[in-house]
C-alpha cells in the first residue's frame, strides 16, 4: 500500500516518551503510522493522542498532537500513514 506523509516530529519529549507531531492531514486513534529518520524506521498504531493535552479521538491537518511513541525519536523525522 502506498503511504502518505501525514506529518513531521516538531517535538520529543523522551522522560514520557511522546512525540508531538504537526500534522498535514487528519489522524485519528487505530491509525497505523510509520516514522522514518536518521536510522530509524518503525511503525505503531495510534492507541490515543492529545491535542494540549485533551484526549481526542481524531485529530485535522494543522492540528499539532502528542502520542506515545514506542522508539526515540528527533524533531524532523517524518511520518507517514500505512
């Protein structure tokens, strides 16, 4: 299946281990998402997000979200949807 970049890490806050994400299209919870930079390259399922730290289900383009991420990840790795 071809992926879509659905957004970019604008921040990592690695003491919780979430990632904010500036998003370019709409995301919602039970999405399936691949972040690829640097060496990295993983994929997770969106189990919940937080629009400034609200717990929402979906998210549009332009929101800025933080989920919890499985790896480390820097500002500017990609994330496409799968």
């Amino acid at each position: 299946m071809a992926k879509k970049q659905i957004g970019v890490v604008s921040n990592y806050f690695e003491h919780v281990g979430v990632a904010a994400l500036k998003l370019g299209a709409a995301l919602k919870v039970g999405d399936k998402i691949k972040i690829v930079g640097g060496e990295k390259e993983f994929e997770q399922e969106i189990k919940s997000m937080q629009v400034q730290h609200e717990k929402v289900e979906k998210a549009k383009k332009g929101d800025e979200v933080g989920i919890k991420v499985g790896e480390k990840v820097r500002k500017g790795y990609r994330v496409f949807k799968v």
